[in-house]
C-alpha cells in the first residue's frame, strides 16, 4: 500500500530517501536504528521507501535520535535526483569498515546540496583544468609521466616551479570545492571524486597539520587527475599502485624536481629542517622526495628515517605548529556575502540547507558558533553618540 503522504506545517510531504540518508549519514544501520526508536527493521526500510505511513512521533523520535533538524526530512531532492552522478571516491584504505565509507559519501553529497544552494546567489570559480581525456594516458602510469602531469598542471596554472605559497586558495580559485568531514567513531583520511562535474576534496583527521593537510590536498588532486576514468572494482584492485601514484604525483606537485633539487646542499635533518618553511611540507616527504629523485642513496634514506624515529619526529615535526593552516575560506565568504548584503537571513539558510548550525560550520569550515555570532552582532541594540561634552 503506498503511503499517505506525511506533511509538515508547511504542507510539504515527507521525502522518504531523507530517512535514509540521515541513518547512514549516520553510521547506523537499520538495525541499529529501529533499535534506537522501538520499531522493527522492517518498518525502517519501508519508511525510507515511502510505502507505509510514518507517524509524526516517529519521524521526530527518528530526528532526534539522528541528530536532524525536522524540516531535512522535508527537504526536496535537488532536481528530483535520489542519486548524484559521481565518480568513484578514493579512500587512502581499503580496510575502512563499509558502513563509514558509506557515511563519508552520504556527507560529500550534503556538501554538494550546500554548494548548490550557494550557487543559486554566487558564482563560484569555473573549473580551470586541462582536459584530462586527451591529457591521462589509460593503464598504468610510470613515474616519469606522472612527473610530466604534474609539471604540466602547474604550466597549466601558471604558477611556474617556485613552492606554492597557499595551496588551499590555488585549488579554490581553479574551482575546486573544499571540505571537512569528521566522524566521531573514527578517524578519516582525506578523500576525493567528481560530483556532477566538480571536483570535491574532503580533509580528514590531519586537518590542523599545514604540512600533512598540504600534502593530502596535493594526493588527492593527483587522484581526481590520473584516476578519474576508473571504477569501483577498478581501485580495489589497484589500491596499492593507485595510491602510490597519488603520492608520485603529490611529491612532484609540491617539489618539482629541479627547483627542489637546488636547495638540497646536504642529506641531513638540519638541511630538511632549514628549507621545510620555504616548501611547507613534511621533512618525511622531502626525504621520500630526495629518494624519489635519485639525490640520495638507499642507505641515506634509511638512514634518515631511523634518525625520524629516534628524534620521534615520526608524528610530529618541528615547526608544525609554526607553518599556518591553510583554512579554506570560500564558504565562509559566500554565507558572508548573503548575510551582510541581506540577501538572506540565517534562518532562510539555515532552513533551506536543512542541516543542525554545527554540522553546517564543520562540514565548510566556518567559525564555531558562526550562526549564533551573526544573530547575536545583528540583534545587539546600536547606541549612537548625540553630542560629546568636554
């Protein structure tokens, strides 16, 4: 039987995939959920494909549980799709347990939604790429192919073979969309796909380390560049030489081979150290770099990691808490820009998105508190001076 549709105040009918993307945006799954609201997994799947009813105590229990506002369940599908066109998402390991890989994908589509929405009022930088079709062999890379992509998309980009002063805001203004995703049940690397032809980087756990968020912005440019023609089956398989090639492609990216090799006057830790600022990248990856570019033997290089371990510079370096993060602020200069224009308020955001104000400032890299703060500056009563006595 199908269902009667569910309305709100507004009138709106209950979109029943919303159910489903909450739960697994969520990391639960049927089971977990119906455990958490006192109803049987079965009831679950058919809410979520809209063919029983759904009681109005039960969705709320449902948002609460879930962590949602009650007006996302209500929320319309962008031009009525229940599924984006996207390529396959690159994950730095295949051991991710499937219900998080699920939740990550289920949160870059609600980065998309919030794209989208921004994009109705502000033009965001066109992508600016070479095309990758006539551009990426098929097959397997060699590094010395990987070394001329990377020096090409730098020609590209016009940004010669100097270290990349802010790689964050390069990648923005070539059209690339930045995010953050964080799960409280784990820890989650970085990751990347294509999303209806826009290319979308999501930072993980390393996201206070300038150095490693750079290197991740970096590997994960190399993925959504070299490897955008595969498919699911595909990555799994070559997990492994994918993810080396992302890094090939990082390191070449970041430290061409030549301006690079210029600086490097000795194979010691205080060299690396002294040139880590003018790079910003880890002395671990200069190191790897060096290896790379045949600039040290085998043994200097095992050498040199050996003095990581024992300087325990393995997890951090110095000067990682010197080198600035770069956070990427171009949603936070879109929301800017309708608020102080007053082409909307924070409630006509807040309820067009469709998310909880916290997930919204994590999920863009907003201020904490940035919706509360905004209310509170515009509602605050303004004084004005009539006459001053001396």
């Amino acid at each position: 039987m199908k269902t009667k549709d569910f309305v709100n105040k507004n009138n709106k009918p209950i979109i029943p995939v919303r159910i489903r993307e909450a739960r697994i945006a969520r990391g639960l799954s049927l089971s977990d959920l119906a455990d958490e609201i006192g109803v049987t997994k079965q009831a679950i799947s058919k809410y979520e494909l809209g063919v029983i009813n759904i009681k109005s105590s039960v969705l709320l229990k449902i948002a609460d549980v879930l962590d949602f506002p009650i007006n996302f369940f209500f929320k319309p599908k962008e031009n009525g799709e229940e599924n984006y066109s996207k390529s396959v998402v690159f994950f730095r390991s295949v051991r991710v347990p499937k219900k998080i890989t699920n939740a990550v994908e289920q949160k870059m589509e609600f980065i998309h939604e919030i794209v989208s929405f921004l994009s109705k009022y502000i033009n965001f930088p066109c992508l600016d790429i070479f095309d990758i079709e006539t551009n990426i062999p098929k097959g397997d890379l060699d590094n010395e192919k990987i070394e001329e992509i990377a020096l090409r998309l730098r020609e590209h980009w016009g940004i010669g073979t100097k270290p990349i002063k802010n790689l964050s805001n390069l990648l923005l203004k070539k059209g690339f969309i930045i995010s953050r995703i964080e799960l409280n049940t784990t820890k989650v690397d970085a990751h990347s796909c294509w999303i209806k032809g826009t290319p979308y980087i999501i930072l993980g756990s390393d996201k206070d380390c300038a150095v490693r968020t750079r290197f991740s912005l970096a590997h994960e440019l190399g993925h959504l560049i070299l490897h955008s023609h595969l498919d699911d089956d595909e990555v799994k398989k070559n997990h492994e030489l994918i993810e080396n090639e992302a890094n090939r492609f990082a390191g070449a990216f970041l430290m061409p081979a030549e301006s690079f090799a210029n600086d490097i006057y000795s194979a010691s830790l205080d060299n690396f150290l002294l040139i880590k600022e003018k790079w910003k990248v880890s002395i671990a990856s200069m190191i790897k770099r060096c290896y790379e570019l045949d600039l040290i033997t085998e043994d200097q290089y095992r050498n040199l990691n050996k003095h990581l371990a024992i300087k325990r510079w393995k997890k951090k370096e110095p000067l990682d808490d010197v080198i600035e993060f770069e956070k990427p602020n171009i949603f936070k200069e879109a929301f800017d820009l309708l608020l102080e224009n007053n082409i909307l308020n924070v409630d006509d955001i807040l309820n067009e998105i469709a998310l909880k104000p916290d997930e919204i400032e994590k999920l863009c890299f907003l201020p904490e508190n940035y919706f509360k703060n905004y209310i509170n500056k515009t509602t605050k009563p303004k004084l004005k001076l009539i006459k001053y006595h001396k």
